[in-house]
C-alpha cells in the first residue's frame, strides 16, 4: 500500500523514492511485524488467558511438559495480525506471488484456528480430524499448483523445478507440477507442527529460514544477480522478499513471548499456515528441492517420526527414546533451552549450505 501511494511522490519529495527499493521495504515490513507483535502480543495473551484457551499436554511426551498446563495457546494469532498487515503495507500489491503466499498463509490459518477453537475453546480433546487437515492442505496445494501451471507468471518455466548444485539444471515436471505443489505444501505444513514441540523451537527456525528464502528471493527478482549466479530469473519474485521480511518481523517479535518458559503456544493456527506459507515461497521461486536443505531440522524431526513408526510397525522396537526427536534429546538429559538452541544452530548449518548452493554450481 505505501509502495503505491507515496512512491508516486518521489517527484515532489526525493526521499519518497525509497520506496521503490525492495530492500528499504523488507525492512520496513520486518519492523512493523515486530512492533505490532510487541504491541499487541500482551494484550492478546491476556485475552486467551481469561477465555480460558490453555494448550492441553498429551500424553506422548515427556514428563517435564505437565508443567506448561495451562499457558495459552493459538498465538498464531499474533503472528498473522503482524504478518498479513505487514505485508499489505510494504509490498507492490500488483503482484501475482505476494497474492499467492498470503492465499496459502491465509487458508492454512483459518485451518487453524479452527482446529484451535474446537480443541481449546470448545474443549474438544482431538480438534479437526487428521484426515480433514490433510484434505484442506492438498486442496490448496493444487489450486496452488493449478494456477501456476495454467495462469503462470514466467510462461518459460511453468512446471519446472531448480536442481540445486548444477548449474542450468531443471526438471519439467509437466502436468504433476500441480500434485506434487500439493505434496510440498503438504509436508511443509505438517513438518512445522511436529516440530512445534519446545518452547521457541519452531519459530526460531522459521525466523532462519525465512532470512534465507528473503535473500533467494531478493536474487531470483534480479536479472543481473541471477545471470551472475546461473539462477533462473523470475520477473516480479522479489517482491516476495518482503512478504519473508514481514514473517521474519513476527517471527522474532512472536519468540519475544514464546521463549522459554513461553508465555504463549502458537499452536496450529501458527504452525499449519506458516508450513503452508514455507511451502509456496519454495514453489513459486522454483526450489522446492532447496526447501529440504533451508528447512533440514524440520525434515530432520520428520524423518524422525516416520522411522520410529516404521521401526516399530514392523521390527517391534523403537529407534529413539520418543519422537519427533526433539524429544528423544529430552529423555536422554538435554535441557529444553540447550535443545533448542542447539536446534537453531543445525538450522543455520542448513541455511548456509542452502544458500551455498548458489556458487557451488
């Protein structure tokens, strides 16, 4: 919205043509999520808190975890109060990718609120039933698709996926670009929610992920840096690069309330939609093989708990003491604050070789 109506100013006000630069407008959108989480982040925990809207410990997880009954949860609220504004303030409004991630993050957060509402308002012990979520996450992975595919904004390279490491390297997928959009924003949705488990875990490694998809982005939307780098070019992507700004902003801004001991949980209406919205940075930029390098603790955590349940399903014993694994590191005597710092860590490896991919080619 800024960029629209004072950017037209430039010429009676110079300073005015800041807003042509995206990276003046990243910045801007990151430090209006914050503000907006700092500011009513108190105001909405408060509000949870007296409605009585308090996360309910299952029974699968360590001990230790008793003791977080009753801090609220469905703090995704604050992060989409900060994020979608945010991003509606700063970003070219024009643009096809912007419409497309606040389709997605919209979606799978109503998706979660009503999975929230009827576990923690409503007192129901289950919420949406798992086979409800998964249909609600492949339908809009296909709309996702479908629209790429039929209506795309780089006619040139509408079904193709980057190779990472290989220079000019690219997959057509055809006409399965539309399933397997579905796939990617399905397992990045849920990926988030398993590892949603620690207080401050998974947002941390959304605000580092994030950081990395602003700067593919940023370059994916530049002719002369892609050219350099041997990148595909995608007219119009780094307009996404603010949309990351923005959901980095309220990642931080949502960590000031969710570090340990959390004041709040974000719960799935935080964790399917920002998974969702993960999940179509990557499609629309055409890395959705980068995104398993980006997001390696979320595969990580994955990973861990189809192992486990397959481990048991079929040999009768477990790999990990529990899982996802982040609990595994519970059992064995890590303290919560050293697992997720530690987490953090691997998730900055991640991103570096993710963003390494870039020149090793």
């Amino acid at each position: 919205m800024f960029y629209h109506l004072l950017y037209p100013l430039r010429d009676a006000l110079f300073v005015f043509n800041l807003f042509k630069y995206i990276t003046f407008r990243i910045a801007g959108a990151a430090v209006t999520s914050l503000m907006i989480c700092f500011i009513f982040g108190k105001p909405i925990i408060r509000w949870l808190r007296n409605k009585g809207v308090s996360s309910r410990i299952r029974e699968d997880v360590p001990d230790r975890h008793l003791q977080k009954k009753g801090t609220p949860t469905m703090g995704g609220l604050i992060i989409l109060l900060a994020l979608i504004p945010s991003t509606l303030l700063w970003a070219d409004l024009t643009n096809t990718y912007i419409w497309l991630t606040i389709l997605a993050t919209f979606w799978m957060g109503l998706m979660g609120i009503i999975d929230d509402y009827q576990k923690d308002f409503k007192g129901s012990n289950k919420g949406l039933m798992v086979k409800h979520k998964i249909i609600s996450q492949m339908l809009l992975g296909l709309i996702i698709g479908a629209v790429l595919y039929f209506f795309p904004p780089v006619k040139d390279f509408r079904a193709y996926t980057e190779v990472p490491f290989f220079k000019h390297v690219l997959i057509n997928l055809g006409i399965f670009y539309i399933p397997i959009s579905a796939i990617v924003i399905t397992a990045s949705s849920n990926a988030i929610n398993l590892t949603d488990g620690l207080d401050g875990l998974a947002i941390g490694l959304i605000a580092i992920s994030t950081g990395s998809f602003a700067i593919l982005s940023y370059i994916a939307g530049r002719s002369d840096f892609s050219e350099y780098l041997n990148l595909l070019y995608l007219p119009g992507s780094g307009e996404l690069a603010i949309f990351c700004g923005a959901l980095g902003g309220a990642a931080l801004g949502f960590l000031w309330f969710n570090t340990h001991p959390a004041k709040i949980f974000m719960g799935d209406t935080g964790a399917l939609s920002l998974g969702a919205a993960l999940g179509v940075i990557a499609i629309l930029l055409k890395k959705e093989l980068v995104l398993l390098l980006v997001g390696g603790v979320f595969v990580c955590e994955t990973l861990s708990v189809i192992l486990q349940v397959f481990s048991f399903q079929v040999f009768g014993k477990r790999i990990f003491k529990m899982s996802p694994i982040h609990h595994h590191f519970e059992l064995i005597g890590w303290k919560e604050s050293q697992i997720v710092v530690r987490f953090w860590i691997v998730g900055i490896l991640f991103s570096l070789l993710a963003l390494s991919t870039l020149k090793m080619r």
